[in-house]
C-alpha cells in the first residue's frame, strides 16, 4: 500500500519521535510513505489568527504540490496540520477564494486530495491485520485523549464521535490493552500557548493529567504532537499547580502499537520523552 | 440605528455568523475552558455583539477575551444553533490589530503568533530555536525555558540549524500577497 505523507514542522523538530514511530509503524506494516517534495508549514494557529488568506495559501501550497506529484490520498500524523488542510479544503471549496488563492500560489490546486489522520491510515490499513502481526500484547489501562483538533469542528472533519471519541480506544483494544471512560478526552490542553502562556497551558493540562491518573492511568496516549509536548514537556511546570506530581508518560498511539508488534524503544523514539516511559 | 447594524452585518459579511441566531443558553460558556480568565465568556460576549452598538464592540475588542480563546472549537461543537465563534474570534482579534485596541494579554500572544509567521516566512517550514528567541526579543522573557532547552537538545529534539526548504521565492510572494497586503491597506 502507498499513500502520501506530510510530516509538518513539529514532526521534524520537538516531536521527532512522533515521526519516527509512524515510519517504523508504517515500515513494519508494510505501508509505502511518499513524503511531498518542498513541503511548507501549514501555518498553523499563527496564520489563521493573523490572516485568513495566508492561512488558506500555506496549506494550499502543501496540497498542490502533492496532487503535482501524482497523490491522490496523504496522511496527516499531526492533529493540527490535520486540521488546517482539512478546514482549507472546505474553505477552497468557495470559487471566489479558490481563484484568489491559485493567483497568490500561482500553482494549479484541483483539492481532490484524501487527508487522512494516522487514526485513518490505520483504520484503512485494518485492524485484523495489525492484531494478526501482535507479539508482546499492550496490557495495561491507559486513557486515549485526542484533544481538539482531531475531532473538531465535526461538520467539517467528520471524524469520530465528536464528545466521546472511539477510534484510538478501539485500536488500544485490538493490541491487547484496557482504555478507560474518563472525562478529559476531547478537553483542551492549551495548545498554542506553550510558549507565550506557559501558566495556562500547565493548569489545563494538569486537569486532564489528574483525572487520568486519578482514575488509575498507566499512561495517556495521544495523535497530536501539541498534546503530547504539553503534557509530557511541560510536565515540570503542570506539576507545580498540582499537590501531588503526576509520573505517567504520554506516548503516541504509534508508539503504543510499535510497542505491541515488537519494534524496539529507540526506533520508536521512546528515549525523546521528558517523563520516562516504564510500560 | 444605521451605525448599529453596520457593526453586525460587517462582521457577518466576513465571517457569516449571524449573531443574533444566539439564544444566550450559556452552553458555549461552561464549556470554554478558559472562561475564568477571560474579561467576559463567549456567551456574554454575543449578547454586547446583539446589541450592536460601537461602544460594545470597542468592549470587545479590547478584551483579553478574544486574546485567550484557543480555537480549541469546544463552544461550536456544543451549540445548538451552530454558531462559529471560534471564527468569529479570528475576525475580531484581527480588527483589534487593525484598530490598536490590544489589550494587554494580548502582547505575548501575538509576540508568538508574529515570531512563528516570521520563521515560516524565512525558512518555509517552523525554525523553533529561531522562534523561541525572537518570541524572547519580542518579549524581554530571556529567561524563559532555560530549563528545558538543555533537556530538548539532549533528546534530540531541536535542529540548531532551519531545514532545508527550496521554494523560498514563492513563500515570500505568499506573504507578501496576503498579511503584508493587509498591512499596508491598513496604513
């Protein structure tokens, strides 16, 4: 099988180990990732709060280039760049802002392309196959958090349950592992604001931290680089405005099912976390 | 009467949210998880924008409100009319730029929103140590993250140098087209 790939900024930087388990997962189940040539950053946050043309040109570029080279579906690993080509594409779906955007891009852009999240490779890929290919099964009790941007807005992205989500909790189940109902799986961890608002990024996700763990979590799992960096990253300043400090890791669901089909820590970047990961 | 309505259907032309479709249930509010920080919460912030008037929307647009909604989307997912206030926030905070009406809260934010545009404007793809350090030049916060860097860089997670990108020309005529436009229309 092969399917088009944009890694996106985070994915080469501060959440490598993101990357690294979706090609070692992707490897191991033998799905061909074509990376898009020349990729640009989507834009995220920045853009659409700055600019709403610029925020629509950047993840057109993205979308362009690929469908130059022949793609015809690509998979999103990152929850946010997920979200801005996705909400592009329907945005571009309006003739006045698709002639507009193709002037400034000077690039042809049909938007007839598949975006797909890693929840979505999977899914395709299908679940039996990946059970079949299990050797050391995920037996532990975990709470699957997908955040905002995978889900939201629903009429859009029309992925998921939009309150009470399903597909990471599925995909822990078919490695052999315990999801729990929890309250926090769609909340947001501050996102954006790790930087400039470090104080209200650690108070959000320290609610979600507490209730997993207050419920018996042995580790959270995650989609989204954002959430992942927030809730591991930041876990010295979260665990400051809680009484008792919060040990569980954060790992991806890639790195979850890498564990369960036998692929080895350091090529599922698990030695990149800030919390260390004991499952 | 004239000038109230200019307010609303200005807002409406660009975001299509009608905001008078908001029934003021609240439900937006109790789900926004930065309400207790905001000036008002997103429920309070419709009915000043029903009312229409000059002076309201000045409200708003120097609120911290539209500063610290994180377009996480919870408020549309949740209201039963369907109303797209995350959207309508963009518009907002883009007329607080445009009308200098930033509220103090705002300055980080955006010192972060301008370093992360300037990066990708530069290298095509997010630079973060250059990031981080024109947010802190931005900022004067020089010592921000002093701890976790070292650990960053240790797990190997920040390029000390920007990937490479090639179609740098089209990425400046992106920008210039667009927010550097909108900049000078605005001088």
């Amino acid at each position: 099988m092969k399917i088009g790939y944009y890694p996106g900024c985070s994915l080469t930087g501060s959440s490598r180990e993101y990357n690294e388990s979706v090609v070692a997962l992707a490897k191991a189940l033998e799905i061909e990732l074509v990376e898009i040539k020349d990729w640009n950053c989507c834009g995220a946050t920045a853009a659409h709060v700055m600019n709403e043309e610029l925020s629509l040109s950047l993840p057109a570029r993205i979308m362009a280039t690929a469908e130059e080279q022949g793609l015809t579906e690509v998979v999103v690993p990152c929850a946010a760049c997920y979200n801005r080509l996705k909400m592009t594409q329907h945005e571009l779906k309006d003739d006045d802002k698709r002639g507009r955007v193709t002037e400034i891009l000077k690039m042809p852009y049909q938007g007839s392309l598949n975006i797909i999240n890693v929840l979505q490779m999977l899914d395709v890929y299908g679940a039996e196959n990946i059970k079949a290919r299990v050797t050391s099964p995920f037996a532990h009790k975990v709470a699957c958090y997908y955040g905002c941007l995978l889900v939201r807005p629903h009429s859009i992205l029309q992925f998921d349950r939009v309150e009470d989500p399903q597909s990471m909790d599925s995909l822990i189940r078919v490695i052999g592992g315990s999801p729990m109902d929890w309250a926090f799986k769609t909340e947001c961890c501050g996102a954006g604001f790790s930087v400039s608002r470090t104080d209200l990024v650690a108070k959000l996700s320290g609610n979600i931290l507490k209730d997993a763990a207050d419920r018996g979590a042995e580790a959270v799992v995650v989609a989204c680089p954002m959430c992942q960096s927030n809730l591991d990253m930041r876990r010295g300043a979260i665990n400051k405005t809680l009484v008792q400090p919060i040990d569980i890791p954060v790992i991806y669901i890639t790195q979850a099912i890498g564990m369960a089909l036998g692929i080895g820590a350091t090529e599922l970047g698990l030695k990149r976390h800030f919390v260390n990961v004991e499952l | 009467m004239m000038e109230k309505n200019h307010n609303i259907s200005d807002l409406q032309l660009h975001t299509g949210v009608e905001v008078m479709r908001c029934y003021q249930c609240g439900k937006c509010s109790a789900g926004c998880v930065l309400a207790s920080e905001m000036n008002f919460p997103p429920s309070y912030l419709m009915r000043l924008l029903q009312t229409g008037t000059r002076e309201n929307l000045d409200k708003i647009l120097n609120s911290n409100s539209i500063w610290l909604c994180l377009n996480c989307e919870n408020c549309l997912g949740r209201c039963p009319m369907e109303i797209d206030i995350p959207k309508m926030m963009d518009y907002l905070r883009t007329q607080s730029v445009r009308e200098n009406k930033l509220h103090p809260d705002s300055k980080p934010i955006l010192a972060f929103h301008r370093s992360f545009l300037d990066s990708i404007k530069h290298t095509g793809r997010l630079y973060e140590v250059g990031l981080v350090a024109a947010f802190k030049f931005r900022t004067f916060r020089l010592a921000q993250d002093l701890a976790v860097a070292p650990v960053m860089y240790l797990k190997g997670k920040l390029h000390l140098f920007p990937e490479k990108f090639n179609d740098r020309k089209r990425m400046k005529r992106i920008f210039a087209q667009t927010i550097e436009n909108a900049k000078k229309d605005n001088q």
